[in-house]
C-alpha cells in the first residue's frame, strides 16, 4: 500500500491519545448535499451525538447542548468514509461541561490512513427531570 498522497489528498495524521473513542460512523449516500460530499449539518449532529457522550457519564444523568463554541471544517466528508469520533472533557463548570471533539476520516481506498476532518467545542448543560439546569459534581471519570 502507498503512502504518498497528492494535492487533494491531505497527509494522514496519528489518531488521538488523549482522548477517547467515543463514535463510529459511515455516512451514507442520502447524507450527501449536491456537491457529492456529506451535508455539513448531517456532521454536526453526529458531533453533537458523540460530544454528549463523556458529559452525560460525568454528570452521570441528563444533558442538553446549550453551546457550540467552536465548529471547523477541515476536509469534506465523502460517503463510504470511516469516521472516528474522539471527545475529551476541556472544563467543569457548575452545571456545565465543555467537550472538545475531533472527527477522523478514515477512506476505504486508504485503509489505516486518517484524515483529520472536523474539530469541535461544545458546551452542555446537565438538568434534571424537569429539564432546570442542575449542578454537576466534579470527581475522577475512569477512562
């Protein structure tokens, strides 16, 4: 298998270690917009999704987004791609937690190379049963 790439391919980077595996997607051919590449909205909620993940362990109940901080696109998404979601707590606040979450391509013609394709910073909210915003403990989350 090669490894070199050319103008449109950008060079495979290293996977994240220090944060965790939280998603895995394919995005399929009715996600696509005219262009022939995935709907950027279609990225966001799966962002959305998988940024819930750790916040929602942590605070150990119910979470709502309440802001998205930061949201770039790097690469276009293109339909059949393996993408790899990887989230990690950024802060604490008293009812909040912010995620950072970084979106990995990996294309079936390139298997074993992954091309960093978004990245991410959201902000939730933890609430109760009557979705009032509720205060999150901080303690040590196992890996």
């Amino acid at each position: 298998m090669s490894t070199t790439t050319d103008a449109t391919t950008p060079p495979p980077v290293t996977l994240p270690t220090d944060k965790e595996l939280v998603l895995k997607v394919i995005p399929m051919p009715a996600d696509c917009n005219a262009n022939g590449d995935i709907f950027g909205g279609w990225v966001m909620s799966q962002v959305d999704l998988a940024g819930s993940v750790l916040p929602a362990r942590y605070a150990q109940g119910r979470m709502a987004t309440v802001a998205v901080n930061e949201f770039i696109f790097k690469q276009p998404v293109r339909v059949g791609d393996v993408l790899s979601f990887f989230a990690g707590i950024a802060h604490v606040g008293h009812t909040s937690i912010t995620v950072e979450v970084e979106v990995y391509a990996e294309q079936l013609a390139r298997q074993g190379n992954y091309v960093k394709v978004t990245q991410a910073r959201l902000t939730y909210v933890a609430i109760d049963d009557a979705g009032r915003p509720r205060p999150v403990v901080r303690r040590q989350v196992a890996a």
